[in-house]
C-alpha cells in the first residue's frame, strides 16, 4: 500500500515522497517493477465567472481577498459588479463595515442577494443575525438592479434579526445606507425583528420600491416564531423601525409590506417616510397592540404631501391600527415633548385604510400626538379595530381630516366614536343599521364628533335600505333619516360644516327610492344632528299623467320594486359589456390598415406581423371611461387564381378607468376593469388592373372581460367570457394621375358576440343578505357598421402615403341587460345603444425596403363621435417570398 502521511500522538504528519511506501507491480515474465505516476497539477480556479460567495463584503482589502480574485473589488471600499452574486452566511452580515472607509457596490444592471441563514452559531443572548449592517461611523452605498436581503434566526436563537440595519444603540455617530434600486426583504427570527432598523444618528435611504412580503400569500415578509402579550409588544417585531436619538429611514418609492408584527415604528426623535404609495398589511394580532403606523416621539408619513406640494395618485392601502403613543417611560422617553405625528395620504378610489386610529396623549387628556389624514378623490378609511387595541383605546381621534370637493368615504363599522379636531373637504360616512334603523339602538356603532371646520366642509350620512325600509311611508323615512343624523355631532357652533342625511341606493335598489335632507346641529346638546323635516326632499321624477294600469293577481312587491330603475352597480355593469364589445370592435379595420399597401409587393407568398394599439373615450349619461388597448397580429397569405388569400391570429388587451357620476349628487361610483381578445381570421383580397380592389375577412373571436365597480366604499366585481364572429366586405378603387391618386372606399362589418350569464360578487347588503352576489344576463350583442372613405395619397414604386377621411356609422349597437342582487324578486333591465355617426381623420402610408419587405403605419383620430378614438396606431411589417 502507498502511505503518503502518518499519525504520532494523534496528530497526522506528511511522509516525504522518498520515504513513502510503493506499490509493486509485475512485468509479464515476473520480474518486479514501480511505475511512477506523476501528479497532475490542479489548475487554479477562475474566479472572475463566480457566482456564489460565503464570504462578507467588509470593505477591507486584506479581507476581501476573494471579491479582489473574482474582479469585483477594484480597490479599497469599491465594488462592482457585471453579474448577479449571491452572499450566502451563517451568522454574519453579508455587508458590513470593518474599516472606516465607505462601501460602495455599483452595479445597476445586476442583482445583488444576500442570505445570513443562522444555523451553526452558538446560542447566547448576543447573537445578531443582520443582511446588511453599518453599525460605526461611515457610510454603505449599494446601487443595483434589485437588492435581495434575507435573514432567518428560526433555526438558532439570536437576540436580534435585522435585514438592513444602521446604527447601534450606545455609538452616537453618524453614518448612512443608501440603496438605488428595488429592495426585497425577508426576515424571519425569535427576539427581537426588523426589515429595515435604523438608530441613532444613522439613517437608511432607500431610492426605489420596497418590498417585505413572504413567498406566497398567506406568509409574511417579517415575522417572529415568539409570542408576545400586552401594551409594549409592538417593540418586538417592526417592518421598518427608526428610533432611539434620530434614526431615520427614507423611501422614495413604493412599499408592499406584509408584517407579522409592527408595519412601521418611529419614536425618540426619529423619522419615517415613504414618499411613494403602496401596501402596509399587518396580522390580526389578539395577544398585544400591533400598528400598521405607530409613532412615539417621532414621525412617520405615509404617501403624504407638506403644504404646496400635490399629492400624487397613488394606489394605498393599509390593514392594521394607527396609533400615536405618548412614551413616558423604557429607554429614550419622551421627556422633551417632541412631535408625535403621522402622516396618512389616501387619494384614489382605490385607496383604503381599515383601522382605528388611537391617540394615547388624548386618552390622557394630554396635548402632544397628532394623526393627520387626508381621505380624498373617493378613497376609504374603514373604521374598525383590527387586533388587539392598547388598553388606553376608548375612540378614534384625528387631528386634521383633510379631502377635496370629490369626497372621501368613511365606513364606521365600530362601537367607538370617531373624533375629529379639524376638518376640511367633502365626505360620505356609512352606518349599517339593524332592524329598519328607526331608533338609536337599530345603529351598533359608534358617533361621529368634528370639534371645528372650514367653511365649505361637508358631511353626509348614509345608511341604505337594507331591513326593508318602507320608502312610501314619509314617517318611517323621516325617522330613519332623523335617527342617523343624530350620530353627527357638530361642535364648532358656527355654520361652516354642512350636514346632509340620505339612505342609499344599493346594487339593484336604486336612485329612484333615495331620500335626502339636511341636518341642523343642536348646541344645547353638544352640536348633535337631526334632520330638517321640510329639508328632505324624494329623489324621484313626478310621474306623468296617463293611462293606469289594471289590478293585477296576486300580492304585488314594494312600489319602488316595480319602476324601472338602474344603480351606479347597474351602470357600471352594462358599461363594462360596452366596453368589452367595444374592444372586438376596435379590432375590425379596412384592408389599408391590416396590411397596408399590397401593391408594393408582387411575390406569391406573404408573412406580416403588425401592432394595433390606442385609446378609446368615452363619455354617455353619467359616466366618463378611458379605455387603452394593445394588439398583437401575426399573419400569412399566398395568391390564388388572383385572389391573395391568407390567415391570421390576434391577442390584444385592454385596461378600462370608469367614473360614474351620481345624478343626485350623493356619492359617485369608479372602478376599473380590464379585458382580453384571442382571435382568428381568414381573408381573401384582390387588387385589379385598373385600380379597383375587393376585401373580405372573416374572425372568430373570444374575449373576456374583468371589471371592479366601487362605491361607498363597498365594491362588485364581474368576470365573464363571450364569443363573437364577424365578416367585412370593403369595396375601392384607386384612380391615379401620375404619382399621386385619390381612392374612394366602402366598407360594411356585421357581427355579433354571444350572450352571456354570470354572477358578479360583491360586497354589498342587499335585503337582510351579506356579500350579495349580482345575477347578470347580458343579451347577444349585433352589430352592423358602415363606412364610406376618401383618400387622397402619392405614391412611387417604393412607397406611399396618404391622407383619408371616413364617415362611420353604426346602425346595431344595442346592449340589454338585466340584474338582480340576492333576495330581489325580479330583475332589472337596462339598456344602452351604441349607434352613432363619425368621422376619422387618418394619415398613413408604406415603405418597400427591398423586394421582399415593407413597412406601413397609419394613424386615426375620430371626431363627433360618442365613443371616441383619441388615438388608433396600426403599424406592421410584411415579408414577401
């Protein structure tokens, strides 16, 4: 055997080659022999292609040595990257200073991911697992496509698990993380946890979206495998945490949070804010009072603006509780009174807060916390407690209710009351009711109280019509509005808030039944409401004299039941069949716009692809909606017997904003809604000698069509599926002198998309039943276009443009509908007609690049139309062989 070391008193020495054992091995006539077998020299590992490190950046050269070996430290404190890396540790932060140098990692088309996953560390109380750590003097600065940081205590215990952290308790330095780039966070531990921590003067600046959230929907970004009881537990577990001495964490981007803990925590003089939109959602803790925004001697502001800034219309919602501690006591109390504010921006109908917001300085009777809000554009706070409340919790107080003349939508779901110091803008506060909500005792949650406002507030109280509300008994009305006005409470005793009492409309109960009046406050009796009985004032058109009808058999629903009625929900719904029709439409065209100038080409056999993209208006009774779309077209013809004959394959998509504005002017619906188009079409053109052309198309469509309808904070959503088939005939001739030439047109489309029965959700009360589904039948759809056009161009052998005029007209275009909500007795129907008459302005033309290739585009805006086209780019490519 070949011994190469030897092991004395436990320890392993190597043999020298000289003194080695050797196998022997024999010749054939058995004489003995060694055969020597060189070494291969292993050659060294390239470096500059790895991918995968286990070691940290520290920022120090003579410890970095690998990142120098691997092309990516170039000197002292610098990196930069020209791949994606990955920093996978054990207990130790993938960045983090060691030297006094800054750290400066660029690499803005690469992504940079870190994992500490603490597993083989030693158990004590000073264990620290971090992604990202600066905790002296100096300053990390990361500029990457995206930042992944990971960090997971759950299988060892560490005392502190940070994603991103700046600052360490005691070390009252300056220094600075600053990352350009999208930021994705997960950290998961068992004491105490953060995604982004900062402390002292140090801050954390992050220029891009930020991400906290777990791997599917039902995980959270951050998290703690710890349970934790009572008032002080929401220090244990922070999305974003900035405390003690003026730390501070900036987000100039959006945030999308997932937090098993705290969303986001400033206190001792320090500061949060995200200057983008986005989510913050929170667990529904029992055990201890969670925050989706707390402040304790600090700041945090949310999607906020300062005076004479504008807000922007960001999409925001936030799950969880808002709180404004007074910290009198722990590590760094609040012994100077320093501002305890947040800042809360909620400014589209999208936007929504579910929470209470509770200010512990009030509670005491104290001055100091302040929670501002601003609830505009059709936005929603629904108010009610999500978890465990401090013990200190009795109502809501806001300090400053700022909105617009659009309004904002309160949903007061809770026992407490809302208070309100301030108060500027228009609103719509929403109050279920038991029974007929006749007396006070019918409305289990709490009052609304607005201590002071500036002229032109307003607020409207609204119940709707659930507990079957006899809408014909004037007295039965006038309590049920006089009952709800009384759970506004105006205190200022001047007349600069308006209050206004109505009950609703509902998903099939609709304008036709509201009633509305006005409130009067009481200053004997601390401002409370009521309303003025020859204020209210039936919403309903004076029926006209004319024939009466016959008794009819058997019990007879409600009046309100029998008149032909339609709901903001209705309307939104029939629109959304609109516009799903109006997408396939969209998709029909004339032979110049398919495929542009076929004169062009003279080979046999044809490959063309072309983009259809552009926005629609449009603007009926009540409603404005935008509608953009994008199409992707790919075809293939050949020549026969004259004719070029070919097929083609589509898919397009379009994305839809509706208002619905409310007649009455109670409360407006929006809503958004999106669609898809698969289709497949057969066509045959030909073009003659003298200048006449003939086109036929034949399609097969399917589309589906998604839509979300809000109103009042309460939301119905439709998704449903139909198929449509058309046929085009388009007749022209081209009359030349010389190179230019006008070109008269006719064309005729007639199609017809099949009918459709579904059931859109909701969220709505309808007759005793929560959640009420919508049942929706929409008739088949036909319809039968015309369009005569004139175009005048010039054209060479190589190319061709043009202008053209076309007058349009639809003579089909009837939409039918009914609707009925759960618990309704019959349906409603409702109609809309698409006919109208146009004209398009259209500029175009077509290049030949070589024998075998053209380009052509074409450009349409339509005028006097209804349904308007802003905008239609057809544009494409044809390969000829």
């Amino acid at each position: 055997s070949v011994s190469k070391t030897i092991t004395v008193g436990g320890k392993k020495y190597n043999v020298p080659e000289s003194n080695q054992l050797k196998d022997i091995t024999w010749k054939d006539d058995g004489q003995g022999q060694y055969e020597y077998t060189p070494e291969q020299e292993t050659p060294p590992e390239d470096f500059t292609t790895k991918t995968e490190f286990t070691e940290s950046i520290t920022g120090d050269k003579a410890t970095d040595v690998i990142y120098e070996k691997a092309g990516i430290l170039k000197e002292p404190g610098k990196y930069e990257l020209n791949r994606d890396i990955k920093i996978k540790t054990d207990g130790s932060a993938g960045i983090y200073h060691l030297s006094n140098s800054a750290i400066s990692i660029s690499g803005p088309e690469n992504m940079l991911s870190i994992e500490d996953m603490y597993k083989n560390g030693t158990d004590n109380d000073n264990g620290m697992v971090y992604g990202v750590s600066l905790d002296d003097e100096g300053e990390i600065d990361i500029k990457v496509k995206k930042l992944n940081v990971s960090a997971d205590s759950t299988s060892n215990y560490a005392n502190l698990t940070f994603g991103i952290a700046s600052g360490i308790l005691g070390h009252s330095v300056k220094g600075n993380i600053s990352i350009t780039g999208d930021v994705d966070v997960k950290v998961h531990g068992n004491n105490v946890v953060a995604g982004v921590y900062a402390v002292e003067k140090h801050s954390v600046t992050i220029s891009g979206n930020l991400f906290m959230v777990g791997d599917t929907a039902d995980t959270w970004g951050v998290d703690n495998t710890s349970v934790f009881y009572g008032n002080f537990s929401h220090y244990q577990t922070n999305g974003i945490y900035a405390g003690f001495n003026s730390g501070k964490v900036h987000i100039n981007g959006d945030v999308n949070m997932a937090v098993k803990g705290t969303g986001m925590q400033a206190n001792a003089n320090s500061e949060i804010t995200v200057t983008g939109g986005g989510t913050v959602r929170i667990a529904k803790d029992m055990n201890a009072d969670q925050y989706a925004l707390e402040a304790e001697a600090g700041v945090v502001s949310f999607h906020y603006a300062k005076a004479g800034e504008t807000l922007s219309e960001k999409d925001v919602t936030v799950e969880g509780n808002i709180g404004v501690l007074n910290k009198s006591s722990g590590l760094s109390p609040n012994e100077d009174n320093a501002a305890t504010d947040i800042y809360l921006g909620l400014n589209t109908a999208n936007s929504k807060w579910t929470g209470v917001a509770f200010n512990q300085f009030n509670e005491q009777g104290k001055d100091g916390g302040k929670i501002h809000l601003y609830l505009g554009n059709g936005a929603t706070w629904n108010h009610e407690k999500v978890g465990m409340t401090h013990s200190d919790y009795k109502n809501s107080h806001i300090y400053e209710l700022i909105g617009d003349d659009k309004g904002g939508v309160i949903n007061q779901n809770d026992a407490s009351d809302i208070i309100i110091d301030k108060m500027s803008g228009k609103y719509t506060v929403f109050m279920a009711h038991q029974n007929k909500g006749l007396t006070k005792d019918d409305y289990k949650v709490g009052n609304v109280y607005v201590k002071d406002a500036n002229s032109g507030a307003e607020v409207t109280m609204i119940t709707d019509t659930s507990g079957n509300i006899d809408m014909t008994k004037e007295e039965e009305v006038y309590q049920v509005l006089d009952t709800l006005a009384g759970k506004l409470f105006y205190q200022a005793g001047n007349t600069n808030l308006t209050g206004k009492v109505a009950i609703a409309e509902g998903l099939t109960t609709a304008s036709a039944v509201k009633e509305m009046g006005n409130i009067s406050f009481n200053k004997a009796k601390q401002g409370q409401g009521s309303v003025v009985r020859d204020s209210i004032k039936p919403k309903i058109p004076t029926p006209q004299p004319g024939p009466q009808p016959g008794p009819q058999p058997g019990p007879q629903p409600p009046t309100s039941e029998d008149k032909p009625v339609e709901t903001l929900m209705m309307n939104g719904g029939k629109n959304a069949m609109a516009l799903a029709a109006t997408i396939w439409i969209s998709n029909n065209n004339d032979l110049q716009r398919r495929m542009g100038d076929i004169r062009l080409s003279q080979s046999k056999n044809g490959l063309w692809a072309r983009y259809l993209g552009g926005k629609n208006v449009w603007n009926p009774t009540q409603t404005n909606i935008d509608q953009q779309y994008n199409n992707i077209q790919i075809g293939y013809d050949t020549k026969v017997n004259g004719w070029t004959v070919g097929g083609a394959f589509d898919y397009g998509t379009s994305n839809d904003k509706y208002f619905i504005k409310d007649i009455y002017k109670l409360a407006d619906a929006s809503g958004d809604g999106k669609e898809k188009q698969y289709t497949f079409a057969l066509y045959g053109s030909r073009q003659f000698e003298d200048g006449q052309y003939v086109d036929i198309i034949f399609k097969g469509a399917k589309v589906n069509s998604q839509y979300a309808l809000n109103y009042l904070g309460k939301q119905m959503k439709g998704d449903y599926n139909v198929n449509g088939v058309s046929i085009s005939g388009e007749y022209g001739k081209r009359i030349s002198d010389g190179n230019t030439y006008i070109e008269p047109s006719i064309e005729f489309t007639a199609g017809h998309l099949s009918a459709a029965d579904y059931k859109a959700s909701s969220t709505f009360k309808n007759r005793g039943i929560e959640n009420a589904n919508m049942t929706i039948h929409q008739d088949a759809f036909n319809t039968l276009r015309g369009r005569l056009g004139l175009a005048a161009g010039y054209q060479t052998e190589k190319s061709n443009a043009f202008v053209k005029l076309s007058l349009n007209k639809e003579f089909g275009g009837d939409i039918k509908a009914t609707f009925r909500a759960d618990g309704d007795i019959k349906n409603n129907p409702t109609t809309l007609s698409l006919k109208d008459t146009w004209l398009d302005v259209e500029v175009g033309g077509s290049y030949l690049m070589d024998k075998d290739t053209y380009l052509y585009a074409n450009l349409t805006k339509s005028f006097s139309a209804i349904l308007k086209t802003e905008w239609r780019l057809d544009a494409g490519i044809r390969l000829a062989f």
